[in-house]
C-alpha cells in the first residue's frame, strides 16, 4: 500500500495519485526492483493542499482535518497489505498520527503497535524531482521494499534477507582474529548489555 503525497489539482482532476513525472520516479525504481504494477495500491492523503496553506503549520492543520476521512479508506486498505509506504512527511503524518521528519525516519522498516503492516518511509518521488542528488538515497531506501518482498513480506523473512556473508556469534574477537595478521577490513554488529562503565 503506498501513500502518496497530497496530489496537485491538475493531477487528482485528471484521477491521478502523483504527477506523471513523480510517477515515473516511482515507477523506475519499482520495475528496477523487480515490483509489478499489480504489487502496489496507491492512496492520497487528502485533496490537493490549499493555496492559503503556504506554512507547515498551516498544511499540517489542513492534513489534520482530512484525517479521519483518509482512515476510512486507508486501515481496510492497510489491513490486506504486507508493506505500507509513504512518500515524504505530508504522506506519513495521517499514516502514524503525527508530524515526522522524513530524513529522520526513512531508510529503515518500522513495526508500528497501531499499523496492521510494517512500514517503509521515503523520500516523495517529488522531492527527488526537486532534489536529484537524492536520488540515490530513494533507489537505496526502495530496495528495502524488494528485501521485504524477497524475504516473503514478513519481518523475519526481511531480516534474514539482510544476513548476508560469513555471520557469527562471538563473545570474544580474540578467538576470531588473528592479531599478527588481522584482516584489512571487518564489520562488527554489537550488541550490549552493559554494567554502566561505558556511558
């Protein structure tokens, strides 16, 4: 299930989601990552946004009052899908209820105690339109969709996706490297539970 931004006018006149260009940003990187038109449901959040709704206080008051009639429409949607993605912060503040700061929260799969699915932030297809040097960060973010879909559209099945190379548990590196001769490079995922001598 994708979330779209507020269309413009001229696009949800003419029963659009998005702009045919910010379309085709979205659609690049779908087929890229293997996706069928078939895979996807798109919703907007509301109309189009006013034009006295020029501050982020303003268009956040106006998001607000369209919220209820967009979970209409959206939680049977979002209770049938594996995924749900928003593009951008106008997308993803009905979808979790508050304000977000897409650079803060997009690039990873969130679980959300009130969503039915996980949830995948993005940058919007039209920021990429205005920004293109962030497009590579929107092709990097979309691939976790295609992890989430290789991995079977569970959680579980999107970690293991990730788990790539040579992975195990130690306690001690000292029994894994050898000192006089230590690799040129090594990536270590630790997890701590610490006595407080580390803060």
């Amino acid at each position: 299930l994708v979330v779209t931004e507020p269309p413009s006018e001229r696009a949800l006149n003419n029963d659009q989601v998005m702009t045919p260009p910010s379309m085709r940003v979205f659609q690049t990187e779908a087929i890229a990552c293997g996706f069928a038109q078939s895979d996807f449901c798109f919703i907007t959040p509301s109309g189009p946004i006013p034009e006295d709704a020029s501050t982020d206080s303003r268009i956040n008051t106006y998001m607000d009052t369209q919220r209820d009639d967009f979970l209409q429409e959206f939680t049977p949607l979002a209770e049938r899908s594996k995924l749900i993605v928003y593009l951008g912060k106008w997308a993803g503040r009905p979808v979790v209820g508050r304000a977000i700061k897409i650079t803060e929260v997009r690039g990873q799969i969130h679980e959300h105690a009130n969503l039915p699915a996980p949830v995948l932030p993005l940058l919007s297809a039209g920021s990429i339109l205005r920004r293109p040097e962030d497009a590579d960060i929107f092709k990097t973010d979309f691939k976790l969709a295609e992890l989430f879909k290789r991995g079977g559209g569970t959680m579980d099945g999107y970690a293991e996706t990730r788990l790539q190379g040579k992975y195990r548990w130690c306690l001690d590196l000292g029994e894994e490297i050898d000192f006089d001769n230590p690799p040129k490079a090594m990536a270590l995922d630790v997890e701590w539970i610490g006595d407080g001598s580390r803060e």
